[in-house]
C-alpha cells in the first residue's frame, strides 16, 4: 500500500543525458510524474529505495512520492532497465488520486499440475483489468490441478479481486492443456529410418 511506500522526490533542476547520468551515478533515479491534466514534473528519486518498492510490490507499485513536503500518489507506469548492467536508467509515474480505477497489466500465475499425459501451454503472461489504484493485485493466480487435454481457459474465466474488472478480451485464450507427443523409442526411430532408407 501507498502509506508503506513513501518516497522522497527532489525537483530535478537539469535535463538531458548528461544530466541523467550524474543522476544515476549518484544512486538517483530520474523520474517524469504526469497525468490528470498536469504538466509532466521532473524528479529524482533514491534507486536503491525504489527497486526496494518494486521488488516487494512488483511493477504496478502504488507510491506516497514526498515532493517538497506535498504529498502526491503515483502508479510506476514504466520502468525502463538498462540491458546489460541490470540498472533503474528512468521511470514514468502517473498522477493518481484515492478511490480512482486505472487501467494496468497483471501477471497470470499458473499453479498445480495438469492431469497425467498433458502440459500447460499458456497463451496469455498477462491480462488488462481495471482496478482501485490503491488495491491492485500483483498477480492473478489458477489453479490447473488434474484438469484434462482439450481444457481451454479463457480471460473472462479467471477470478478476479473484488472491484476490479476485466479489460482483456473475455474470450482470448490463456491457458490450453494439450496431450504430451508420446516419444518414439530408440527402437522405434531406427526401425522407421530403416524403412526410409530402404525406400
């Protein structure tokens, strides 16, 4: 929750790349807050207490940004991870207020192991709903405990926290249990190339 998340912001002061990166060297992150009409704001804040926020909340993490003693909520909108070196280079927040629904991407989670002779393939990592800013779920979870080849699980089939609806397209396909292809046996294989080459 955002009460937790509390989060010094300081005004930056300079722009461009030059910028930024005296920024991240000093362990800030460079941050754009916008939304609601506002003009978008630039800011720093401390990386190592922001990765802590997105480790413990995941990427849709509610924050209480502190700027200048103003109390100010803010959804991560995007966080952009440098490839190789594994860094916070620059966040996108947006202006949210308390009671406010956004619109954010939540992780599919699948538990339990199909019936025996299957695998899960899941079509879908995520699905779009709309929610409380303040009570976005980090994932959404199901459960294919022993369910059988040919089951097909839609968005609109998955449970959903209370409040909270589904902007996905209900029918698109999540999660499908398929046979497992029984493999040939060494046997088998050498008898079949046999039969080819004598062809």
């Amino acid at each position: 929750m955002s009460e937790q998340n509390k989060l010094a912001a300081t005004v930056r002061t300079e722009f461009g790349k030059g910028a930024a990166r005296r920024a991240r060297r000093d362990g800030l992150v460079p941050v754009v807050l916008y939304g609601h009409g506002t003009e978008p704001q630039h800011f720093t804040v401390v990386a190592r207490e922001f990765a802590a926020i997105l480790r413990k909340d995941g990427t849709n993490a509610v924050l209480n940004l502190d700027i200048d003693g103003k109390e100010q909520l803010a959804l991560t909108k995007q966080v952009v991870v440098h490839p190789l070196r594994n860094y916070i280079e620059h966040t996108d927040l947006l202006v949210i207020k308390k009671g406010e629904k956004v619109t954010v991407s939540v992780s599919v989670i699948v538990e339990g192991e199909p019936a025996g002779g299957t695998q899960v393939a899941q079509d879908l990592n995520e699905v779009e709903i709309e929610a409380d800013a303040l009570n976005i779920p980090e994932n959404i979870v199901f459960n294919v405990h022993n369910l059988e080849a040919g089951t097909q699980i839609s968005a609109g089939q998955l449970e959903l926290p209370a409040g909270a609806t589904l902007v996905t397209d209900a029918d698109a396909l999540v999660i499908n249990i398929t046979e497992i292809a029984a493999a040939q046996t060494d046997d088998e294989a050498e008898a079949e190339a046999a039969d080819e080459a004598a062809e």
